[in-house]
C-alpha cells in the first residue's frame, strides 16, 4: 500500500525558471513536474534550452528567477525582490545528492581504473568505507554489462563501455533522480544502443529519470512523458502516444516531420 501512495509523489518541481546568459534569454519561464517513477524525455532542436535547463536542475547552472524542489525539499526559491535564493551550504548539498547526472562526454578519471572511477565519490564525498561500497559498486558493473572491466582504464574502453561505466558511477551514490544530458550524442550509432539498454532497464525498474535526447525511439518507448522545447519554452508536452502520434502544435509536428 505505501508503494502505491509513494507513485504519486513528486520528485521534481519546477515553476517559472528563468535563465539569461548575458542579453540571452535561454529559459523563458519553465514550469514541470516529475512524479516517482517517471521518465520525462525532453526533446527539440538545438538551442532551445534543454541541457542548459537540466544543468539548472542539480545547480551546474544557476537560474535567475524561479524555484526549484526536489523531493519536496527545496533548492532555490525566488522572494519578494525578485531573484533566486538558494538554500545555504549544508541543505544545498543534501538536496543536490538525491540526483545522479550522466553527460555527454562521459568524464570518467582516466588514471583511475573502472572499479575505483566507481568508488571515488562514494568515498570521498559521502566518507563510506571502501570495503562497504565495493560490493554494490560491483552489482552496478554487472547490471550495466561490465563486470569484466573492472580494472581496465577508461581508454582500454569503448565509448559506449565509457558511457555505460558513467551511468554506473552515478547510481553508485544511490540516486533518487537521475538526469541524462544527451547521453548516446558522442557516440557511434552502433554503441547507442548499448547505452540506451541500461536506460530502458533501468526506467523499467521504475528509476526517476529526467532524460535530454534526440533519440526518438527512447522517447517513444521508454519515457512516460515527453517534453518539446524550442526557444527557452516548453511548446507541447503529452504522453509519448498522443505526443508522437497527434502532436497539436505546428512546431512540434515540424520538429517531428524532420527527425522521424
């Protein structure tokens, strides 16, 4: 009974965020909500906000006005002046660790083998004893298809093992909220669908996943909602059915005409 009450709750909430780079307007009021279990897909052309917004979401980017809660707690709200106050150091920090981002270039330390790339932030950031977290960081290398790699360095890899190795290492902060920023974008056709496997496995594990992509087939398939941005606002968002199948507004359909 209490996972059936927890389905509904919200993970993520966004309400008019704003976000200038100088006399660019990039975030133009963006408002969302991601619920437990969900996966938001967010799609559009180049420059239209995507990845400048979910680097918003875990603070790589600050916002100019707005306000921003996860799990109920919040990151950053807008006062009575009109700009956005972030929550002091400590919360800041427990707020932003309930999130696990992947990026496009897959960031990995390359003087580091696969299995200490994994247990680094483990240990470092959250002070966990090696010999604890080396067993879950080994689940996690199994899960994503690389338990044979465990001591290869990052260059004796393939992107997409990179890439897989980088979801890992995420998850290995136990996450309540993972963020994908473009995450098959560097990477050959052929290595995509690796990556996109141990995506859709883990949105199938019910994972709260907040996915920027131009891979129409994961969006279609995987995610439960789908966002179209274009120019700093969110133009249409629907179910993948209704979203692909009848879009309603003329930019969405002329995005989707030439990518489908």
């Amino acid at each position: 009974m209490a996972d059936m009450q927890n389905k509904g709750d919200v993970m993520l909430r966004v309400l008019d965020v704003k976000k200038s780079f100088g006399d660019l307007e990039v975030l133009k009021g963006i408002d969302l909500t991601v619920r437990r279990g969900e996966v938001l897909a967010i799609i559009g052309p180049s420059g239209s906000g995507k990845s400048t917004l979910l680097r918003c979401l875990n603070k790589l980017e600050t916002i100019d006005s707005g306000s921003i809660e996860i799990e109920g707690k919040p990151l950053v709200r807008t006062g009575a002046e009109g700009t956005a106050q972030y929550v002091d150091g400590k919360a800041e920090r427990e707020v932003l660790s309930r999130m696990g981002m992947v990026f496009q270039q897959f960031n990995l330390f390359p003087h580091m083998t696969v299995l200490e790339n994994l247990i680094e932030a483990p240990v470092q950031v959250q002070g966990m004893k090696k010999a604890d977290i080396l067993p879950y960081a080994r689940e996690l290398l199994k899960k994503v298809g690389l338990s044979d790699r465990e001591d290869y360095y990052p260059s004796q890899l393939s992107g997409g093992q990179q890439q897989r190795v980088a979801i890992a290492r995420a998850l290995c902060m136990k996450p309540d909220i993972m963020l994908f920023d473009e995450p098959t974008s560097a990477l050959d056709p052929e290595l995509t669908g690796e990556v996109l496997k141990t995506m859709r496995e883990l949105a199938a594990e019910h994972m709260t996943m907040v996915v920027v992509t131009h891979e129409m087939a994961f969006a279609r398939e995987a995610a439960s909602h789908v966002i179209f941005m274009a120019d700093g606002n969110i133009v249409e968002e629907n179910s993948p059915k209704e979203f692909f199948g009848s879009p309603k507004e003329e930019r969405t359909k002329l995005f989707l005409k030439n990518m489908l």
